[in-house]
C-alpha cells in the first residue's frame, strides 16, 4: 500500500459526458501527478501540482483540467468524453522538495471506460 | 530537457536467468535516475532509484542498477529470475519538477 488513495476504482460512462476523478497524496507529500496509460499510448504525464499551484504540464487535452486544493488532495475532470479517453488513470504523490524527494508513489489507479 | 529509451519492449527469461532490462538518458541537468515496476492490475512501485553518491544502486527484490554517465546509461539487473519477476518495468528519469517516464520494458519470466 502506497499511502496514496484514487476513487472511484472503476468508472464506466458514456461519450460526451463529464467525470470527475479523486486522489488523496500520502500524508506529508506536497505534489500530486496525474498520468494517462493506455494499450496504445503507454504511461503518459498529463499534470503536476505543487502546493496548490500548477507545476508541469504534459500531454494534457484541453477537455481536461485537473486542481488541488488547500486540503492537497487533487481532482481530475474529463469532460466530452471521446471513446479513446478510456484508460487507466493513476494519480502519483512525491514530497517534492529537496534533491532525494522525487521518488514517485503511485496510487492503484482509476480505470475509465467510455462507451 | 529529459529523455528516456528503454531498448526492448519485451524481453524473455528462463527462471533462474540474469535480468537485464536497458535503459538510457539524456539529461541537461545531473539526473536522478529511477526504475519502477508495474505488477498486473496495479499501480507503479519504486523499485530503487540514483540521485548522487554511489553509482551501483540496490532496490527491493533483489533488484540493482549502476548509474553510467560516460553511457548515458542505468541498466536493470538481477543475477537470477524468480517468477514473481513478471511484471512491466518503466525507467524513469528527473532533471528537476518534471519525470519522464520510458516506454516500459515487460518481462517475462519462462518456467
């Protein structure tokens, strides 16, 4: 168990709809990384928060925005959903500052289906 | 700017073989150097990791990687595959706020 939570597991929906995905880092982690991985596209980053403030940024659609708040915990929303949205999306948390805190911690991850 | 290449998208070993997963990097910055490990239905776990210091580094598993700057180079190994071994193996690599992730090596682990 990493200390790092992602809900819902799984999430089935269809094209053009709008979801909203959740994760809590370890306690004491500071940044929180969104990332895609697909078949196809392999383990892809899409975002990174530090703090509450964007820090990097990837391959990340316009339909999707992603935030973290005072609390640290972050959320990813994808909207008009397209058929090859559908993915395993994995929220990873790393203390962040300081040259030996860059190790990631993977969260199990969220397993989108669009239909 | 960071890039990685893991050579080998699959690679295939007899149990009781040495692993040998290959990965190189380029780096504008000194670069901390990671392997993760991907097991079925999971999420990525550090297996080890180089940031300075002593460039043979040793993880969990029985895992070690040795850190070649003349290379641009941080090599997997095992000197004896187990079973439990299969799994997919992703290099990774920080320059500073960024990780760049390779393309993922899987192994296979024959009986």
């Amino acid at each position: 168990d990493s200390g790092v939570t992602q809900t819902p597991k799984h999430l089935i929906t269809a094209t053009g709809q709008r979801v909203t995905l959740r994760c809590s880092p370890r306690s004491g982690d500071l940044s929180v990384y969104w990332y895609q991985q697909s078949l196809d596209q392999g383990l892809q980053f899409l975002i990174q928060y530090y703090n509450g403030e964007e820090r990097a940024k990837g391959n990340i659609l316009e339909r999707f925005s992603a935030q973290q708040f005072p609390d640290l915990h972050s959320e990813l929303n994808l909207s008009s959903l397209e058929l090859g949205d559908s993915a395993l999306y994995f929220c990873a948390s790393s203390v962040g500052v300081g040259r030996d805190n860059y190790e990631q911690y993977f969260g199990p991850g969220t397993r989108l289906t669009v239909t | 700017a960071q890039s990685v290449t893991q050579l080998g998208s699959h690679v295939s070993v007899s149990e009781g073989a040495l692993v040998l997963l290959r990965c190189n990097y380029s780096s504008s910055v000194p670069p901390y150097l990671f392997w993760y490990v991907q097991y079925p239905n999971q999420g990525l776990q550090l297996l080890l990791k180089y940031t300075t210091g002593a460039t043979l580094v040793k993880g969990i598993n029985g895992f070690e990687a040795e850190f070649k700057k003349s290379e641009t180079s941080f090599h997997l190994t095992k000197p004896s595959a187990h079973m439990s071994d299969a799994a997919e193996y992703f290099c990774a690599v920080t320059g500073g706020f960024k990780t760049i992730f390779g393309a993922g090596t899987r192994l296979f682990v024959k009986a």
